[in-house]
C-alpha cells in the first residue's frame, strides 16, 4: 500500500446540464465569461461591463412595477389573420409559435400598476414575441390603456422593444402608428404624463410613432433606437455611419432622447418623473417669492388646487 491514498468524492458534481449548457456565457459587451446566474441576480446585466442584456415583458413589469400590483388589462383582444398572410408560414403558425415560444398572446401587456405607491398605467413590449413588431392587437391595446389613463387620470408608462411595424398585417399595422398617436394627443390635451423608455432594440414604425411621443423619453444605455438599422441606412446613402451611430448615446447627444438610465435606476427615474411632472406646477409655486405667489393667487382664482397651496405655504410664513 502506498504511502497516500485518494478515495472517489462522495458528491457527485455534474459539469454540464443535460443540454450541454454549462451556464457560462460568453458576454457580448466585454467577452468575458459571466454566470447565468450572476445575470438573473444582476438584473440581466453583465456584472463587469454592465452590459444590458434583453428583459421579457414579465421581467420587466416585475422591475418596474410595486410587487403584486400590476393588474393586466384588455387581454381579451387577440390578434387574427385578416389577410390569411402566407410566406415560408403561415401567418397564424407564426402566432402559435410565439404563443408556445413566450407564454404570452400578443408582443405587449397592457394593465395598471403602482410604481413606489403611485398609480400608473403601464404597457410593456416583448421583443420575443415576433421581434416585438406592432400589429393591430398591439396598437389597440395601447390605445385602450391610455384611454382608460384618461378616464382614471393616470400617468402613462411605455416601454419598447420592437422590430417596427408587422409585416404580416401590411396596411393594418401602419395604421397602428396614426392610431396610437392619436390617443397620445389626447393624453397630452388632458395634461397626464407619457413617459417612453426604449430598450434594445426600438425600431421602425413604433420609433415612428409612440416611441418617440413621451413628455419624458428615456432609454437604457447601448440600445439600437432608429427608424432602419444601421447596415440598411448605409446601403441606401451610400455612406459609412459614424461611430456608435443609432445607439441611445449618440441619441443623447443629438437630443432625441433626454436621458441614458441603467437598469438599477429605472423605477426610481420613473417616480421622480411622474412627480415632476404631475406635481411640478405646485413645487415651483412653493419656491417664488412671496409678492410672486400673491399675484398668482389674485389672477388665478379658478386654480383652487393652487389656490389652496399658496394659501398654505402663506400661513406658514
């Protein structure tokens, strides 16, 4: 007998899944290996680069929403095949597929939430579900949810993830862009808030339409955000784009959008927005000078809302 000996381990340590996934991924921003599991703790981004990886719309309520308190709303509307569309496909196959594929009927859920205790209507696209592209279902519902904002006075929340319009519904999706902005102005002419976050990718007729509507427009950082990919736009100008063209820094910089927010910070830059622009009016009456605040008192006795806080903020002084 040997001076050593090794006897086998009694846990019995698997390498591999029976997939053959060993659940290291390779990440796309800075190609070092990272965890699954460090991505589900880290909210689906790259804990060394920070990289923002892809969100289903489940996923995305959960960050955005208070818990337990989204409430999905107009369900009942489901997509059909109005013009039997047919290319390696069949139009109705597709949507099976992605039903299957997703857990989910259409490329958005609609509903109302609280958001830090504040109510809000919230809609959210699923780019798994058919690269998110906007059908009939997806427009009417968003109008739907902004139309019951209205009636309800809420604020309204969207966030996009889409491909564009949907090709299998031709004529009818386009008209989904007139459709929603439509609703949207109405929004406006009632004085609630539309908040618009575009995520990774937010393309086509939805860049073309809603998405680029919001009082507020934010957007998560690296996310392709044009009305055409890059390689389409140079192939019709016959031009190389510039750097990191299309991505939301860029954006920023040109001022399409008012501002990068990672993922870590969104829902408490969606509540201070809500509160900046549903309570701003009263917030700078409170910081005017006195003589200020009794002038408006006597030229808009109709405000009673504004009325009642200048006579507050009065008392106290």
């Amino acid at each position: 007998m040997g001076l050593f000996s090794r006897s086998k381990p009694k846990i019995k340590v698997e390498d591999k899944k029976k997939d053959n996934f060993s659940g290291w991924i390779k990440c796309s921003g800075c190609s070092e290996m990272i965890h699954a599991n460090e991505l589900t703790d880290n909210l689906n981004c790259c804990p060394k680069c920070d990289h923002h990886y892809r969100l289903t719309s489940t996923q995305r309520i959960d960050l955005i929403a208070d818990k337990d308190s989204y409430k999905e709303m107009f369900k009942n509307i489901k997509p059909v095949d109005p013009l039997e569309f047919q290319d390696t496909k069949s139009y109705a196959d597709r949507l099976k597929e992605a039903e299957e594929k997703t857990s989910n009927d259409e490329a958005i859920s609609v509903g109302v939430c609280k958001i830090f205790e504040q109510d809000a209507a919230l809609a959210v696209m699923d780019f798994n579900f058919m690269g998110g592209s906007m059908g009939s279902v997806v427009g009417e519902r968003i109008v739907l949810i902004v139309e019951h904002a209205i009636e309800e006075n809420l604020p309204v929340i969207i966030v996009s993830a889409s491909g564009g319009a949907r090709m299998q519904e031709s004529i009818f999706s386009l008209m989904q862009m007139a459709k929603t902005s439509a609703a949207l102005s109405k929004l406006d002419e009632k004085g609630l808030p539309f908040i618009s976050i575009l995520t990774n990718p937010t393309t086509g007729g939805v860049t073309a339409s809603f998405a680029s509507l919001g009082d507020i427009i934010l957007a998560e950082p690296e996310a392709l955000i044009g009305f055409t990919g890059p390689r389409v736009v140079e192939q019709t100008i016959k031009q190389k784009l510039p750097p990191g063209a299309q991505k939301s820094e860029f954006l920023l910089e040109k001022g399409m959008i008012d501002l990068i927010v990672k993922r870590k910070d969104l829902k408490k830059q969606i509540k201070f927005f809500i509160e900046f622009l549903t309570n701003n009016r009263i917030k700078v009456i409170e910081k005017l000078p006195q003589k200020l605040k009794n002038l408006l008192k006597m030229s808009e006795p109709e405000k009673k809302a504004d009325r009642l806080a200048i006579v507050e903020i009065n008392d106290e002084n």
